[in-house]
C-alpha cells in the first residue's frame, strides 16, 4: 500500500471520527434560528465545516478546507453506527 494510499486512508477514517464526534454535540439552543437542510447530492462539492478531533496533544478542531488541493477526502456517514440498536 503506498503512502498517498495509507494517508488518504487515515484522512478518511479521521473525518468519519470527526463527523461521529459532531453528531453527539449537544442541540443548538433553542433560540438561535434553524438552518434550513442542505440539499446535497452525490458528488457536489460538501459545505465548509469544523468539528473537534482527538490528537496526542488534546482536542483540536479540523476544518474540511485544511485539505483543500491537498489531499482527497472522503466523507462517509453511518447512519445507526454506534447506536446499540
């Protein structure tokens, strides 16, 4: 397996960590007004986001535009992953 290989691999599963993490942040509160639901399909270009991650050093927050013309990422969401159910 080569090394651009291994890291878009990392770079992958780091992002589906990070979109796990994101998923069980508390709700917004209550009086900040609701965004509307983006209406993406397969293959545009994914919305500018950030969510924390774990690193040696603590949580650090990882923004989708830190790749940008760097490295190919991969966004995949798993719906009942990690529900117990």
């Amino acid at each position: 397996m080569s090394l651009r290989t291994k890291t878009a691999t990392v770079s992958a599963l780091a992002l589906f960590c990070l979109a796990t993490l994101a998923s069980a942040q508390a709700p917004a509160k209550k009086t900040e007004a609701a965004k509307p639901a983006l209406k993406l399909k397969v293959g545009d270009l994914a919305p500018g986001f950030t969510l924390k991650t774990m690193t040696s050093d603590g949580l650090k927050d990882v923004s989708l535009h830190d790749y940008k013309g760097k490295k190919n990422v991969v966004l995949a969401f798993y719906v009942f992953a990690f529900t117990g159910g």
